[in-house]
C-alpha cells in the first residue's frame, strides 16, 4: 500500500502536472491535512499557493481562503479553474459580485463542487455570510498574505485585526496563515493575534538566486536612465513603482511619449479602468506597469523579469515584497531602486502629527531601508538578516556589490567632529544646521545664535557637504547619533557614540563614486549574474509556441501563462512531446491542462518536428533543431561532453577564429557554457585571472579596447576569457 508521501505526489501530479514539491511544502501539506494550525513563511516564488490549494482539493468539503485585493482573488481562481477541469472548484465572494452571481456561488458550493472559496476580510464581517459558512462544511481557512495583521508589517490592514473573532464565530477549524514577507517582530505578531502562538512553523529560505539586487543614486537623470533600461529589454515584462499616485500617471505619460508600452496601476484610479490596466499586463498586451504599492500583492504572473523602485520603499519588508515579484518562474529577475537620501527625510517628515509611538515604528523602518541601501555589504547578506536568516556565501555574484565593490574610506576623524559639533551644540540642532557649523557657512541663523564663536565653528571646511551627510546619515544608521522623535531631526548623541568620543575605534564609510553622482550613458555597465528567461533549445518552435499560448489566452480571456508557463514551453521546445502521454510528462502539465489546452500545441509540435527533420532520441540532453542553429546545437554539445576547442574547430571544418564566433554568439544569446577545462589547457592561470579582472573592473567588453590594455596576451586568449566572464557572471 503506497505511503501518504507517495499519495501527495500522485495528487500534485494529478492536479498541478508537477513531479515533486519545492521545498517544504510537502510538509506543510501533511500538517494541514492532519489538521494542525500551520504558519508558513515563503519567499515570493516559492510555491506558498499550492500549500492550501492541494489540501482543499484532498479534504472533505470547502476551504476559505481569506485574501486581501479583489483583483488577486480573481487571480487566483482562475488559475485553480485552468488546473481543473470543472469551473466549479474555486469562487471569490467580494463586492464585485452582483446578487445573482452570489447565489450561483452559494449553489456550488452547497452541492459540493466548491473547494476554494475566496474571500476579502470585509466581505468576511458581513452577516449574511456569516451565516451561511455556518451552514457549510469547512475544510480549514488559510489567511493569506497575514503580514497585513501587524503594525509592523508593510500592508498594514486593520480589517485583519478582526479574522480571529469572526473564524470563531463561524466554527473552529485549522488555520494556515501564510506570508511571503515577515522579520520575527512582525511572525509573533501574527501568530498573537490569530491566536495561534503554538502552531507549527514552517520557514524557508529567503534567499531568492535568481534575482540580481542592485541600488543606484538618483540623481536627475533617473527618467533617462529607467527609459534606457527599459528599451534595453526588449518587450519583458516590467513593474515600476513610484510612492506616490502623482508620480505614477506623469511616469506612466513619460514612457507612453517615448514609444514605451507601459500603463499606470493606482487606488485612486477607478475600478475598472485599474482592472483593465492590470489584465492588459498579464495578457502581455503592454510590458510595463507603473504602480504604488498597490499593485502586485499576489499577483501570479511569472516572467516579470525587472521591478524597478524608482523612490526607494518605506521598510524592507515591503522592498523585498515588490522585488519578489521579479523572476517568480526562476528565470532571470533584476532589482533595481533609485536611492537618494532625500526621499527618506521626505517621508520622515510626512510622519509628523501621528502619535509618536506609529513614529517610533515608520523611522525605525526608514533606518533600515538607508542602511540597505549605503550598506556596502553584500546585498543578500543584509536582506536575510533582516528576517532573521544567516547567509553564509562571502560574495553572492548577484547583487552590485558582489559584482562591483564600493569603495569605502576610513572615516573615524570626521565621525570625531561631528560628535565634538554636537556636544558644542548641546544636542538642540539638526543635520543641516550642523554641516553648516562644520564647514563654517555663517548664515543669518548661526549669527543670531552668535556659533559662529565656537571653537567647532569650521573645524570640518575639509570636506563638502556630501561628504559630511554621508558620515552623519552612515554614522546614525550604525548607532553613533539618534533623531528625537518628539522634536523632529534634533541630532542626538546615543551611548555608543559618547564611548567613541572617549575611545574612537575604526568607522568606515560608503562613498559614491563621482560618475555615480554626475551620471552619463554607461548606467547599463553592471553585468548581471542569474537565470535567464527562455532558455528553450528550439528558439522557433518556442516563439511559436508563445504565439500560440497568447491567441488562446485572448479567446479564453486568461493571462497567457495560465495556460502553459515559460518553463513548460521551453520543456517542449527541448523534448518536442508530440502524444498526449509525452506532453503530460513536461513540468507544469496536468491531466487537466493537457485535456484543455494539450491538442493545439501537440499539432503545431508534430508539424514543426516534420518539416525541420528534428531527431527525437529521448536521451539526447540537447535536441538537434532547424539547420540554421545545428553547429551552435552540436557545439553546446562537444563542450558538455569536455571536447579542447581547437580538436573541434578541426572536426567542423572551420578556423579557431570562427569557432569563437560561434561560441560567442552562444554566450552572448544567454546560454551558460562551461569552457574551464580547455582554458586551464592553454592558459596560464594567473594570466586567466588577470584578464578576468580586466573584464571586471572594464567599462565595456570591446574587444579592440580589452587588446590596447592587455598588451602582453594574445587577441584568442582575451576571447576565450572573455567568453568564460559573460557565462560565468550574465547567463
């Protein structure tokens, strides 16, 4: 008799066309299914859906699913639908709904058709409802997105306070809870207030390999610079958020006058206008969304392949949230904010009039947004801690400045002056007064004072004013100064500051290089490490595969990855499945979704595999593909199986010089090669490291410029090296 394990994969199978689970899941589906209150927390990404999902479809009777945006709910049932073959399994009940939709709802679930039924807190506190998931057997109730419960959390919902008396009013029955985003403040918080202190914690991993982080200085040419980005891209899906709704719509306009598809996303927009705008963005008919941080929460779409902040978020939590939203398929996610310090203090002060301890909470929050964004350290390292998470790896690869350390400079005597300036001050100014007292600007306000007499008056003309924000912003974020929060921005000395006045010890700060400052062309130079999206081995029969998957999600009015995603596709164009049988066995396909979508697909496969002459051995890795792309195809092939180079050039009938070409090309279009074994053949190893270097630290990969420099090698060892960086730190 097969084990409960054993059943569980079945069931994935069945209904998700998966061979395993990712991660814990598996786990937090048996817990759920032995009925024991369960606290999942999983980064964006990792699977947290189907954590609930499997076990309704496995349990007597229906789940509730408490879900906080209307367009997520929708979202979601969708997509459970597009799994089943019954339209039945899944309904929302939210204010979008007419009365007569409402009773269509009621009666699928009293027949028992209904597995899933999602609804909004608000709808939840509704009487009638009340009343009749009394009425109905209830599996268990799953909070998703239960960061919204705490104070601390970044979409604060005082809507969420009010689940627990309401599930218990209805009747007990477990609780998953589940968030994609919560430090331990925020998890116990949570917990508490669900009254579920002792259930079972289930915490992965927060790291997310996939996705490249990198913060850059906003200076004024931030719109050129996320233009160029954009049109750097291609037509990949793309999110920008900007904090406020004024900013979105002229943002939106700006990319819509530079040929960019983009539309905005805010609350203040109406309903439907902002749902047509969203389902323009799943269906792929535009490639970016400007948006507040309204848009997103829970949004399933899989490709979005850069998320751009282009003010930096109110906490953490909340830019880890949005970034995650980035690569959710595992393919390639970058990550960039613009940072300015000044954007910070504006929201600072937008927090004066609410009571002192929301204060206390929001600069706390701001802080750690500053010290991620100056850290020089690893970008990864200080996100995880953040939650709670050790990252052990000395140098990601993924993130800016892994790739391109920042330069920092010992600092301890300016750190030893702003001190002295404050004491002298007695702790009764702000920061700009005291970089005027440091640098001894004699303005009407340090006249009428009469400081311009103090003995600090001056005392750091040696250095200009950025400089002296950066040590005293660094020198906050590293507990030397605090702000009163009662009288706004008055700069404090803390206890660890008063010790470094009596010992100072080493403090080094995080300088912004001048071509950061002043900003020309080069904002593309940072080369990007992680997975790429489309890594299909018949680039032409994906494309029309893509083609394909967007007519049918038009006439079936869903996003097109609900009918098959990106990886699936690439499967496909790899394997070349061309029987029901086969295309069940492609990652992503269930029974389901091969009955409802498989035929077309299947056809369109056995055509392009006839009129190509593809081979199919099932135990080739790397399929033979149309003519054009057969020498890259049997290329990629030789350096899998370890062939020198110059061997294979010979055997192909072409010159070492157009064998690199072609491997190049193979590079360059995002395939990750490994060439390791020939390059230790035929170069010196410190001769290797040193031309790897130069790739590093170059302002470009120019060929003709990488020869000027590296005088003393050889136009094919610069190439090899140089293929060797592109794979390593962009595919």
């Amino acid at each position: 008799m097969p084990d409960r394990n054993d059943k569980l994969t079945v069931a994935l199978k069945k209904h998700f066309g998966f061979d395993k689970f990712k991660g814990n899941q598996e786990a937090i589906i048996q817990n759920l299914l032995d009925e024991k209150d369960t606290f999942v927390l999983m980064p964006t990404g990792g699977g947290k859906s189907l954590c609930y999902q499997l076990p309704a479809l496995l349990m007597g009777g229906t789940a509730v699913i408490i879900s906080p945006l209307i367009a997520l709910m929708k979202n979601q049932v969708d997509a459970m639908r597009n799994f089943s073959e019954e339209d039945g399994v899944a309904h929302f009940i939210n204010s979008s709904l007419n009365k007569a939709a409402i009773e269509q709802v009621k009666g699928d679930i009293l027949s028992g058709k209904t597995k899933l039924l999602y609804v909004a807190p608000e709808s939840l506190t509704k009487e009638e409802n009340i009343d009749f998931l009394r009425q109905i057997k209830i599996s268990f109730y799953a909070i998703d997105e239960a960061h919204c419960i705490s104070e601390w959390g970044h979409d604060f919902r005082p809507e969420y306070r009010r689940i627990r008396p309401i599930v218990t009013e209805i009747g007990k029955h477990p609780i998953i809870a589940l968030t994609a985003t919560a430090t331990p403040k925020v998890q116990l918080d949570i917990q508490k207030n669900l009254g579920m202190v002792e259930a079972d914690v289930f915490k992965a991993s927060f790291n997310r390999e996939n996705l490249f982080y990198e913060v850059r200085s906003k200076t004024n040419n931030v719109d050129k610079d996320i233009i160029k980005y954009i049109k750097s891209q291609g037509h990949k899906s793309g999110i920008i958020y900007c904090l406020s709704r004024k900013k979105v719509e002229e943002f939106a306009e700006i990319l819509q006058t530079n040929n960019i598809n983009a539309l905005p996303y805010h609350a203040g927009l109406d309903a439907n206008t902002r749902s047509a705008n969203q389902d323009a963005f799943l269906m792929e008919q535009v490639d970016v969304i400007v948006a507040t941080i309204a848009f997103g929460m829970g949004i399933d779409k899989p490709d979005v392949r850069y998320v751009i902040h282009y003010d930096m978020p109110k906490s953490l939590e909340g830019y880890y949230q949005e970034t995650g939203r980035a690569g959710r398929d595992g393919g390639e996610g970058k990550c960039i904010a613009f940072y300015s310090f000044k954007d910070l203090q504006k929201l600072e002060k937008f927090m004066q009039g609410k009571p002192v301890a929301e204060q206390e909470i929001g600069k706390q929050l701001l802080l750690e947004t500053a010290a991620y964004a100056e850290t020089a350290l690893c970008r990864k390292k200080v996100l995880l801690h953040y939650f709670g998470e050790e990252y052990k790896v000395r140098n990601c690869g993924n993130c800016d400045n892994c790739v391109n350390p920042k330069k920092q400079v010992e600092a301890k005597d300016l750190l030893l002056t702003a001190l002295e300036a404050v004491v002298a001050l007695k702790e009764k100014f702000k920061t700009d007064y005291v970089i005027n007292i440091l640098r001894g600007k004699e303005t009407s306000e340090i006249e009428t004072y009469e400081h311009q007499d103090l003995e600090v008056f001056g005392s750091g003309d040696d250095a200009d004013e950025d400089t002296w924000n950066a040590v005293i912003r660094q020198a906050i974020i590293a507990g030397y100064f605090d702000k009163d929060i009662e009288n706004y921005g008055l700069l404090k000395i803390t206890k660890k500051g008063k010790d470094f006045l009596k010992k100072p010890v080493s403090f080094k700060i995080t300088t912004a290089d001048e071509e950061d400052l002043e900003d020309d062309d080069n904002i593309d130079d940072v080369v990007v490490k992680g997975g790429g999206g489309g890594s299909a081995v018949d680039p032409v029969l994906f494309s029309i595969m893509k083609d394909l998957r967007k007519k049918m999600a038009k006439n079936n009015n869903v996003p097109p990855y609900v009918i098959f995603q990106d990886p699936s596709l690439e499967a496909m164009a790899t394997i070349y499945p061309i029987t029901m049988e086969e295309l069940q066995n492609i990652p992503g396909v269930g029974a389901g979704k091969a009955k409802r979508y498989g035929a077309e697909f299947l056809q369109i496969i056995k055509k392009h595999v006839e009129e190509n002459e593809i081979e199919r051995p099932e135990d080739l890795r790397v399929r033979t593909v149309a003519n054009k792309s057969k020498l890259k195809v049997a290329i990629v092939q030789a350096i899998d199986r370890k062939v020198a180079l110059d061997d294979l050039a010979e055997s192909k009938g072409i010159d070492f010089a157009e064998l690199l070409n072609e491997v190049e090309a193979i590079v360059y279009s995002g395939t990750k090669i490994n060439i390791d074994y020939f390059l230790h053949e035929v170069i010196d190893e410190d001769h290797l490291d040193d031309i790897f270097q130069y790739f590093q630290e170059a302002e470009s990969d120019d060929l003709e410029e990488a020869i000027n420099e590296l005088g003393e090698y050889s136009e094919d060892e610069i190439r090899l090296v140089r293929i060797k960086f592109i794979s390593d730190m962009a595919n």
